[in-house]
C-alpha cells in the first residue's frame, strides 16, 4: 500500500469575485520530491501558491502538511510546521544588511544557533562576501538569492518557489537548479517549483503538474507530460 | 565612544543657556527642544514603522490635561500624576496601536487624524470638566521631582532640562533599537509581506513602537504644559499633529536626531522668516516640498554622511556590530 503523500492540496478552488482562478488542482507530495508547476501565464500558479501559503484564503479545498490540516492556519502558523515560499518579485528587506535580515529569520525559526545558521545558510547561496551588504544594494541575481536564503532558514519541509530563476543568469540558474536537487535529495526537502525555464523543470523535477485557466491538464514524470498531446498544445508547442 | 558623544551633547546643552544672552533666544530655543521630543515621538513612528501620523497632539496635549486631572481633582502629588499619566498614555495608545497599525498607508493617516479632532472637539466642549475652549490653569506645586518649580518656569532651566530629557529618550531609543525589538520593527517597515512569511508577528511590533512615540510626545507635552503653566484645546488641534510631522519630515527620520534638527530649524525659520514676511508658512511649504522631492531623508540625511567618519564594518549581527579600522 502506497504511503500518503507528506503534502497534499486537495480540490484547490480559489474566486476572485467572479472569476473562479483556481478551479479543483490536487496535488500529493512526498517528502524530498522536486514538483515542478506549469501552464501558460495566466493559468493560476502565482495564485496557487498564494493559497497554498496562506497569503490567500481558498474558496474551498484542502491542504496538508504531514498529515495535519493547515488549510486555516495562519502564515505564521504554517511557516511554524515548516511551509516556506519565495516571491515572484524578490521580496526582501531592501534596507536592512544581508547577514542581519538572515540571522533575524533564523532567530525567527527558533535555529538553536542562528547567526552560525544565517552564515551558513550566505555561504550556500554564495552570499557570504555580501554580509554587511544593505540588501538593495545588491544586484538584482543576489537579491534572488538572498530570497531563496530568507526562504531557505529554518531548514523548512516544504518549499514553494516561485519564478526562483527570474532575471538570473543561465550559469546562476543552473547553480541554483543544482542546489534544489541538493536540497531535496539530502536534506528530504519537498520542493514545488514554479519556473517557466523548461530546461530546468524538466531537468530536476520528478513529476510535473500542468495546469491551465486554473484548472488541471496534465501531471506525470517529464517524459510523460512533455509527450502529452494536450500539453503540446496547449502550452509547449511543437517545439517541447 | 557612543557615550562620550552623548556626554558632549549634554555638556553642550547645559552650556548654551550661559552663552545665549537674549531672554528672547533662550525661550525660543526652549520651546523648540520641547517640540523636538514631540516631533521625535512622531519621528519613530515613521522612522520604525512608515507610519505618518496626523493626530499624535492628541498624545501631546491630552499628557498635560491628564497631570493637570490627576493633581486637582484625585490630588496626587506632581511627580505621581506625571508618572500614571505616561504609564495611561502607554497603555491607552498600545491598544488603539493593536487595532490603527493594522491599516495601512494613507487610510491610517486619516483614522488618526479622526481620532485627534475626536480628542479636540471632546475638550472643546467639555467646558466642566476641561475648561473648554479656555482651557485649564494647572496649579504646579513647589517642587516636581526634587526641582525647585521655578527652574522649569524659567527659560534657561527648562531648556536644560527639556534637553536633559531629549538626550535620554534619544539614548534610549537608540539603544532599544539596536536590539532585535528594532530589527522587527525595520524588517516589518521594509516589507510586512515578508516579515510575515519569515514567522514575525506584525501587529504587536506595530502597536509598541504607536505606544512609544505616544509617550514620548506626552513627555513633550508634559514638558510644555510645566512651562508655560496652562493647557488649552489648541495643544490638540490637528495642525499641532502638522507642525510635528513637518519638523521630522524637515530633519529627517534615519537618523534620531533628525526631527530634533527639524524641529529646531521650524522655530528658528518661524521666529526669523516671520519676522520679514507673513507668508512664511508658504516658505515653509516651499522648503517641504523641495525637501521631500531632493532630500527625502530630510536635512540629517544631507549633513549625517558629512559627520560621520567611515567605518569599516567587518561584521554585522543584531545588536551587535563589530569595528575594525575607524
């Protein structure tokens, strides 16, 4: 018998007034999967994503995080039992040093050694020689990373990412790419990965769900979605 | 080093009534330190939480009704009725801050500037018990806090003592938010989305830092009301709430001492500018104006960098920073 999944959504529905942006996505996650998310711009991920995390009450629907309900918890509460998201804009603390804005979500996260943990953490993501840095003064690749880091503290279960290599150089992309692989197969971390470089999707994730107008297309292996007829068309071209 | 810095600045305050020889001068110089802390208590709430405030002289003026109660009506002694006064204001402001700071942007602006005028047409028309539009003569008795009361009446006794006082909140500002409590509070200015998905608590941050700045402006109010011995409805006003905010946004608020400078250019272009021109207020807007658009970190973010030396900052924690080369 197959074990449950340690994170599931369950028939996701999400309205904005009228307009129904998420209609019936299910998701299950097993601990140290790579999931990548996908579908045209417009198709709900960004919104998914906002639900999942709390930014964004679902209409209805259901979320599990090992085997807990959390689909009411508040974000705080949901980051507790080790939710955590990038942004689809980099969202830092622009005017705050880099080592200090780590080391106070470290501290956040209860690490039992926080500035050792908030230095560790710079130094994966290559961002130690910018500690004393103010965070807008970096460029814009290491204000990503500096997203991923905030993301990244607390060693959380469960990340979700949105659009992580947005703006960052091919090389950048393939360091961070890499660094998600780590992070799942070592760590057990469960990672949904909303991206629209294709190479890189395909290339690290175990399965991959594609959704379209809010609702669901296809979900499988890489091989299978990309000789999906319906993905073909509908969001890859001939081209995949 | 920080300490002698302060110590300096002490020593200067105390020395300036010795030197300024016009009666004139002096009463403007204390009038201007006193609304520099009133300023300062608007200052942090900006600086701390991007919060503008347009109803903070209900803190300012509402300190000194509140004493002036508490010694003629319960009969408490000066020193008492000031010390229960903050410790209301702390706790009055801390619960309106749990529900204000929670709404963001210009929308706070205007529910505090409703809650100020809430505060001043009530006294308006409380003439009983508050006097009314004529206000309350506040019967001070012979000493407050050991000080002979005629020290605080005079012009150069109150300037050090108001500057004694400015010193020790600013002191203690900084130190408070060097700490983490300071952190929070920056990281939740910066970006409240953020601070909320890294695990920070926004409101509670929030409505300490509406309390601060709610005692510090009732210390200041405090201060006028033993000064000038009279407190009236117009320390509520609103544009009392205005002159608080153009003096900060005037000396800027990365710097603590900046709305202390703001406040004290306010008086100084008052007294002389008003001198030549009845339109000085409109010179004033004038100034503002550039201020916001060319100086956004107002008159302390023009001079700060000139003073300051370069230090280079090997290593950067909360609460904690280690220098190397100064």
């Amino acid at each position: 018998m197959k074990q449950k999944a340690y994170f599931t959504v369950e028939d996701l529905v999400v309205d904005y007034g009228g307009v129904r942006a998420i209609d019936g996505i299910r998701l299950a996650l097993d601990k140290g999967e790579i999931r990548g998310l996908i579908g045209p711009n417009g198709a709900g991920k960004s919104t998914f994503i906002d639900a999942v995390t709390g930014r964004r009450l679902p209409t209805a629907g259901r979320v599990t995080l090992g085997g807990e309900d959390i689909t009411r918890l508040s974000i705080i509460a949901r980051r507790d039992r080790g939710l955590s998201r990038s942004f689809q804009r980099t969202s830092i603390f622009a005017d705050m040093p880099v080592l200090e804005q780590v080391f106070l979500a470290s501290h956040q996260a209860r690490a039992e050694h926080p500035e050792e943990d908030a230095l560790a953490i710079l130094k994966e993501l290559d961002l130690e020689a910018y500690a004393d840095w103010r965070a807008g003064d970096l460029g814009y690749g290491q204000q990503r990373r500096l997203d991923l880091a905030l993301a990244l503290v607390g060693s959380p279960s469960v990340l979700l990412l949105d659009e992580p290599m947005a703006g960052l150089t091919v090389t950048e992309s393939r360091d961070l790419a890499e660094h998600l692989k780590r992070l799942a197969r070592e760590r057990r971390v469960t990672v949904l990965l909303v991206e629209h470089d294709m190479e890189i999707v395909f290339g690290i994730s175990d399965r991959v769900t594609v959704i379209e107008l809010g609702k669901p297309l296809a979900e499988g292996t890489p091989d299978e979605v990309r000789a999906n007829p319906k993905v073909r068309e509908a969001y890859l071209g001939s081209a995949a | 080093m920080l300490h002698f810095k302060y110590l300096l600045w002490l020593l200067a305050g105390i020395l300036l009534p010795q030197i300024v020889g016009s009666a004139t001068l002096m009463s403007l110089l204390t009038q201007a330190v006193i609304y520099a802390l009133f300023a300062l208590g608007v200052g942090i709430l900006l600086r701390q939480c991007g919060l503008v405030s347009f109803g903070h002289a209900a803190f300012f003026g509402s300190a000194g009704y509140i004493v002036a109660l508490l010694m003629r009506d319960l009969e408490f002694g000066a020193g008492t009725a000031i010390l229960l006064t903050l410790f209301a204001l702390a706790v009055v402001a801390f619960l309106l801050g749990l529900v204000v700071s929670r709404i963001p942007g210009i929308a706070f602006g205007m529910l505090t500037l409703a809650i100020g005028q809430t505060v001043y047409l009530s006294t308006l028309q409380s003439r009983e018990l508050l006097g009314g539009a004529d206000g309350l003569n506040i019967a001070w008795p012979g000493s407050i806090f050991g000080l002979d009361v005629r020290l605080f009446y005079d012009p150069a006794g109150m300037f050090v003592i108001s500057w004694v006082v400015t010193l020790a909140v600013i002191y203690l500002l900084d130190r408070l938010f060097r700490t983490r409590f300071g952190s929070i509070t920056s990281a939740i200015r910066d970006n409240e989305e953020r601070a909320r998905f890294i695990g920070l608590n926004i409101t509670l941050p929030k409505a300490l830092v509406y309390s601060l700045s709610a005692v510090v402006s009732g210390l200041a109010g405090i201060l006028s009301a033993i000064y000038t011995g009279f407190i009236s409805p117009e320390t509520l006003h609103w544009s009392v709430s205005g002159m608080a905010l153009i003096m900060t946004i005037v000396g800027g608020v990365r710097h603590l001492w900046g709305p202390v400078l703001g406040a004290i250019l306010f008086f100084f272009v008052k007294e002389y500018v008003g001198e030549l021109t009845d339109y000085w207020m409109a010179m004033l807007g004038a100034v503002v104006i550039l201020i916001v658009v060319f100086a956004p970190n107002g008159v302390s973010g023009l001079i700060a960098p000139l003073l300051e030396r370069k230090k280079r900052v090997t290593k950067t924690v909360v609460g904690k920073q280690v220098e190397a080369g100064s």
